[in-house]
C-alpha cells in the first residue's frame, strides 16, 4: 500500500522561492512563519524548519496551537503556545504545517 495521499484540492505549489498549497482563497487572514529548532511540537510534527501557515482572523483558543508575537519594534519574534504568553499580543491559529526536507 502507498502511503503517499494526493489531493487535487490543495496540491503543493511554488512561486517566487515559496512553498505551499494550492486550493485556498486569496487572503489577507494567512501568513506564513518558519518554525525555528526548539522541537516543543514534535507530536504535533513540527521540526525546525517547517513552514507554518497562520490564520490571523480567529480569536486565541486555550489548548490549539497558537502564534503571538513579541518585541514587535523593529525586528519581531514570535512563539508558539497553546497558552496565553504574558506580553506578548496574539497573532493567530496555526491552520497548516510543512515538513521540508
């Protein structure tokens, strides 16, 4: 048995250097981030270096993988946490991650 699952719904695609997937709405509610090396998600299979898509319109969920964001002066950070991080301003949902290899 294969164990590769092709969608024609939301096939990969490139364009200009980045990666995704196709199928989805043109948004303004989506951004992507680049997972960095402290591997505090890997049951969720996110490694350092995965692209993790955002959603920016929803409201923070206690529990989900949610994005905030910190020093946002002149060169922004961002974490990963399933709780609310003290100081730091809620950016979104995470909606999708890819694994690069």
């Amino acid at each position: 048995m294969n164990s590769i699952v092709l969608s024609d719904k939301h096939v990969p695609c490139g364009y200009m250097g980045i990666l995704g997937c196709n199928g989805y709405e043109k948004t303004d509610n989506i951004i992507c981030l680049t997972a960095n090396g402290d591997n505090n998600f890997l049951n969720e299979g996110i490694v350092e270096g995965s692209i993790l898509f955002i959603e920016t319109s929803g409201k923070f969920q206690e529990g989900l993988l949610n994005v905030f964001k910190y020093k946002s002066n002149s060169s922004p950070q961002y974490i990963l946490s399933r709780n609310k991080v003290a100081g730091a301003t809620f950016v979104g949902k995470v909606l999708m991650a890819i694994i690069q290899y």
